[in-house]
C-alpha cells in the first residue's frame, strides 16, 4: 500500500470482524462447497462462492490488512481441499491486488460492475487453479478448462450481484464502520 | 537512490507470506515425493474427521438416551448397508461368475486382496476441481497411502492421505487421479488377453460426479472399442489389482492419432455410505521386474 493511499484512508482504530469474517466465513464456505454444493446436480455451472467471497474483501476490505486476509481465506480454502497446499492463496492474494487495481476504474457499488469483476475474477482464479494443476502434472486439457472456468464464471456472476449487497447489509447490522469507500474489516 | 539491504531471514518471510506461500507451492510442485502440504492438511483436518465421528467413540454408558439412539441407528445402517453391499456384490458374482470365466478366467477368479471395511464420514471438497472423501479407518487399521478403495468390486478411488483412525480416499473423478485399465468385450469372450485394448482412466474433475462420465487416454487409433464393453483395472503399474469394475464405454469419437472413448462409471459416487479399502501395496521395482520376467516366459 501506498503512503498516499495510507493517509486518504487514515487506519481506523475500531477495525474488528476480520479475523471472525475470514476464519469463520472461510471455514463455513468451505463446508458449504464441500457438503451442499457438490450435490445440487449443476455439473460446469457450479457456482464459486468462496471466490465471490474473497473478491468482496480484495474490493472493500479495509487496505490496512494489505493481501492478508484474502492469503490467509485461501489458505483455509487449501486445507479443505486435496490440492496443492498454497495454490487458492496465491490465487486470492492475486486477486485482491487486481481487485484493488479494477476498483480504481469502476465503480463497485454498480450492478454492472459487480457482475463483470465476479464473472472475470472467477474465470481468473479457476484457470490459475487448472494451470497448478497442470504444472502438477494433473491437468484435465486446456480446452476442457476453458469450457469449465466459463461456466463457473457465468454462474457465479448474478450470485454476486444478489451476494454483495446482502453482505454490505450484514456488515452494517453488525457494527462495522466504513472508512471511506472500505469497510473496517 | 538508497537500496534496500533487508536480509533474508525468518522474520523477513513472516512479514511476507505471499513469498513463503510461493515458496511452499514450489516446494510441493517440484518435490511432490516430500508430501508438504498433504501432512499439513492432515493435521488440520483431522480435529474435523474426528468431531464428525466423536460420538462412535465415546463410551456407551456417558451418552444420553438420545445419543444412543443415535449411535444405535447408525450402527444399524451401517450393518444393513454392509449386507447390501455384500449382498449386491455375491449376486453380481452369482450371475456374473459364468460369462466372466470364459471371458477372462486369469482375473475374473482371482481373488481380492484382504479389505478393511470403512464408512464415509465426509464426502466433498471445498474446491469445484477436486474429488475425495474422508473414512473413519487408518493407519491403525492397516490402511497406508495409495491403496485401492472399492465398493463391492467396483473401483472407488485410492488412499490419498492416512491419519491414525482416518484417511482420506482421492475419488476416481479427481483429476490427480489415474489407472491402468483394459477394455474389455463380453460378447466375444474368447480374445487373446495379449491383444486386448488398454488405456489410461484419469480424472476429469466433472462437477457432477452421479454416475461420473470418464475419459480413457491413449487409446490407439483403430483400436476396436465400441459402446457397452467394460472397463476393467489392469495390473500392469501394480498399482490396483487386476479385474476391478471401473465402467462402460459409452461413445469413441477418432481423433488425429487417438481414439477418445468415453465411459460411464459404475458407481454414484454421493451416494456411498461403505467402502472396502484393499490391503494391496503396490509391489516395489525389482519384485515388479521379476513377475514380469515370469509372466513372459
């Protein structure tokens, strides 16, 4: 983070629900991907909620917590998961850097915004997953990647939309402060 | 302009976990025999594994009339579903036994290596690419790392991963999964088993694993496959032993050089309540070399 960036966004003393947001919301989306989404039957258009998830907090997240939070969300996505210990916490550490790059230009609190950030940050963080996978050596061919990341992409992109601003809700029932255009989270 | 002369030491890599968290998947990329991230991942996992069967293991007598109840009924599905399976399995063999010996005596009658019984205590990944499944049956019981895991003697996965009491079974739709196999025909019995076609099963990671539609790879062109013949395991890795039901051949469509056939499982792979874990250890090099040098002459 900037020092310019620092001091427009001066750090709030009263930053709290991050630890529970990211250890309680990662370990539960974790289970929710595991236990229930699997089974509703959408084979390629399974929807990637813990990405749209982590997307949230690399756009509204409180800058002071850099690409901590979003590392330390994969990484309980990675324990949950056969595959290679680090990969989604790479992956969303990267993606909260973009997300803070893309919210510079557009706006996120717009619909369209929000939609075409899901649907390209899902395609994005599937695909690096399927290029880990293939580095590992357990690719399924690239042209059936393709197909599968697009799919998730689409489906998970009105699931943001109707996701963000429920989250936005809850996160002001809850006591947390804005500062600026960032949660205190 | 001032440089930097921070040195690299442990503090420096706990300020930067994205480099440390590199650094890890490299390591676990290039020296996958190491098995990093799978020991931290079992340790992890564990506390869950063993929250989700606590009440099969505390003692009878301080659970409530409740939990006994409980405890009681799933010990009970447990049993009537171990029957079923063993009673699908037995009348599969009954009506199978006939067809399968003149097809292919050498593995239809050989017999399985010994199983440890093992219930699924969590199904489901929490990436959409993976595949696996968690059983209350480990190291304890016999159960080490790469062992076959069937239901009935159809083909499951493999031991990704052993705890003490549980382990972690890597489904066949995984895309880290992978078997030798033969293609088999059970309209024309009486094929040389030297000239039958074989493949490489791998995982595809499909997101609808009911019924899992699979792909073989390297399969030759030409190679005279067709709809409804079965796919057996092969035991020419060691990995798995032969003559384990993995499917059907559903369609082949001729590539540039291949043949891409596509199959459908046998097994709903959600629905497994019990498995078989097969105490089969994938025999070493040399022991390997020397059962082929037997076979040829």
């Amino acid at each position: 983070m900037t020092a310019a960036a620092r001091a427009a966004y001066p750090r709030n003393r009263e930053i709290k629900w991050r630890g529970r947001i990211v250890i309680g919301g990662g370990v539960l989306l974790a289970l929710v991907h595991a236990a229930l989404l699997h089974h509703l039957k959408l084979e390629d258009f399974t929807p990637d909620l813990y990405t749209v998830a982590a997307l949230f907090l690399g756009l509204f997240a409180s800058r002071h917590g850099r690409y901590g939070p979003s590392l330390v969300f994969g990484l309980i996505r990675d324990f949950f998961s056969l595959g290679l210990l680090g990969s989604y916490a790479v992956l969303y550490s990267l993606l909260h850097k973009a997300a803070g790059r893309a919210r510079e230009k557009f706006d996120p609190e717009r619909v369209g915004n929000v939609f075409i950030m899901a649907v390209i940050g899902t395609f994005l963080v599937n695909f690096g997953y399927h290029v880990m996978l293939a580095l590992a050596g357990d690719g399924v061919g690239w042209s059936r990647a393709l197909a599968r990341c697009a799919g998730t992409a689409v489906a998970t992109g009105p699931l943001a939309v109707l996701l963000f601003p429920i989250w936005h809700w809850l996160l002001g029932k809850c006591g947390a402060k804005r500062s600026g255009p960032f949660w205190n989270i | 302009m001032q440089r930097n002369h921070e040195k690299l030491t442990l503090g420096w890599l706990v300020r930067h976990p994205l480099v440390a968290t590199c650094i890890l998947l490299a390591l676990t990329i290039a020296l996958p025999y190491l098995r990093v991230g799978e020991r931290l991942k079992l340790l992890t996992f564990l506390p869950v594994a063993r929250a989700s069967g606590d009440v099969a293991e505390t003692p009878y007598e301080k659970l409530s009339a409740q939990q006994r109840a409980q405890l009681d009924l799933a010990r009970e599905r447990e049993r009537v579903s171990l029957l079923e399976t063993e009673n699908a399995r037995l009348r599969e063999a009954i009506s199978q036994h006939d067809a399968l010996r003149s097809l292919a005596p050498a593995f239809a009658e050989s017999p399985l290596p010994a199983a440890v019984t093992a219930r699924v205590i969590f199904k489901g990944d929490a990436s959409t690419w993976r595949h696996c499944c968690w059983i209350n049956r480990g190291r304890k019981h016999g159960i080490e790392d790469g062992m076959p895991v069937v239901a009935g003697r159809s083909l499951v996965g493999r031991v990704f991963m052993a705890g003490d009491e549980h382990a972690c079974v890597q489904l066949l739709t995984d895309p880290g999964f992978a078997a030798a196999c033969i293609i088999v025909d059970p309209d024309d019995p009486h094929v040389d088993p030297a000239s039958r076609v074989r493949a490489v099963l791998r995982g595809d990671g499909s997101a609808m694993p009911h019924f899992p539609r699979l792909e073989l790879e390297d399969v030759p062109a030409g190679a005279p496959v067709k709809p409804g013949m079965h796919v057996v395991t092969n035991d020419y890795s060691g990995q798995y032993p032969v003559g384990l039901s993995v499917g059907v051949v559903r369609e082949t469509i001729p590539q540039a050089g291949f043949l891409q056939v596509r199959m459908e499982a046998n097994l709903d792979l959600l629905t497994l309540e019990v498995l078989q874990v097969l105490l089969h250890k994938r025999p070493e090099l040399e022991k390997q070399a020397l059962a082929l040098i037997r076979r040829k002459k």
